[in-house]
C-alpha cells in the first residue's frame, strides 16, 4: 500500500510540474524557421503558393512513403486543399490555401482533427538575386497542462521538420 501511494503521489507531483510548466508558457505557440535559395522570388513563390509542389518537398510525405493524400479545388488557388492520412508520424489532416499575396507571402490553415488547428506561413523576400523563405507556424495550445507537454516537444519536433523542409525545398530549386 505505501509503495502504490508513492507511486501515486510521484505521478501528481509530475502533473502538477507540468502544469505549472505549461502556466509558463504562451497560449500561442509559435515557430519560424528561415533559409535563403539562390533563385528569384518567382520561382520561390511557384513552389510555395502550390498545393502539390509542397508535397514534393514537405518532410513528412518523405517521413512516410505510403501516406494517402488527396487535393482538392484549383491548385494554387485560396480554398484548394491537401489532405492527407499516414502512420503515427505524420498523422491525418488538412490543409487549406487561405492567403496569397504574390511573391511575398502565403498563408494556410490546418485542421489535424483532435490534434487541433494551426496556421502556417511562407514569408518571402528577395535579397540580391536570392530569396529568403521564412516558413512560420501558429497554433492555440490550449490548457496549462497541454501547454506543458506539448509547448516544447513541438519547438524541437516541429522546428526540426521545418528546417528539414526548407532544405528540401532549396535542394529541390536549386538542383
């Protein structure tokens, strides 16, 4: 009996770290992560603003290669969507075009179910001949506990695909 009690009192008292942890942290997580491509910004922008060019270059369609994916509307269009269905990895969801600003900017919402919603983001800005990709991401983190656990497993996680992505994207650009 004492050792079960101590093995419940260890679990609330990691409870309650987390969640004090997660009071700590912003309701809003948010990441951005840069890479500069040796192209113009037309070309960038050509790569971005498409649905079906992102899945080309993306690392979690390489992450997992049986992934189920489908597109609909007009590809480069606001309202086209990709979606999209894989292993534990790289789970399920949406995503839908929502903003274009040509050569500059694009914006899209993801929808990940139970996992919730995010916004992301492709900055882009031409720096003699090159372009500067910045890709951001903005999610609701929801309550102090979540926030504790999540809040900073997706700055690594997520931050780490991104950087993967973008070199994807520039090795794809550059050739």
């Amino acid at each position: 009996m004492i050792i079960l009690l101590s093995v419940l009192s260890f679990i609330v008292g990691v409870i309650i770290i987390i969640a004090i942890f997660g009071m700590t942290q912003p309701r809003t997580a948010t990441l951005e992560r840069s890479i500069l491509i040796n192209a113009d910004s037309e070309t960038v922008f050509a790569e971005l603003s498409s649905l079906r060019n992102f899945v080309t270059w993306n690392p979690w369609t390489r992450k997992d290669p049986s992934i189920e994916q489908s597109f609909g509307g007009e590809d480069g269009t606001i309202g086209s969507t990709y979606s999209w269905k894989g292993d534990k990895t790289v789970g399920e969801g949406t995503m839908t075009l929502t903003g274009i600003e040509p050569y500059g900017l694009v914006t899209m919402s993801m929808d990940f179910g139970q996992r919730g919603q995010a916004k992301a983001t492709f900055v882009t800005e031409e720096i003699d001949g090159q372009t500067r990709v910045t890709w951001g991401f903005e999610s609701e983190m929801g309550n102090a506990l979540r926030r504790g656990l999540v809040t900073a497993m997706m700055k690594k996680f997520v931050g780490n695909d991104y950087e993967q992505g973008l070199k994807n994207l520039k090795e794809k650009i550059e050739g």
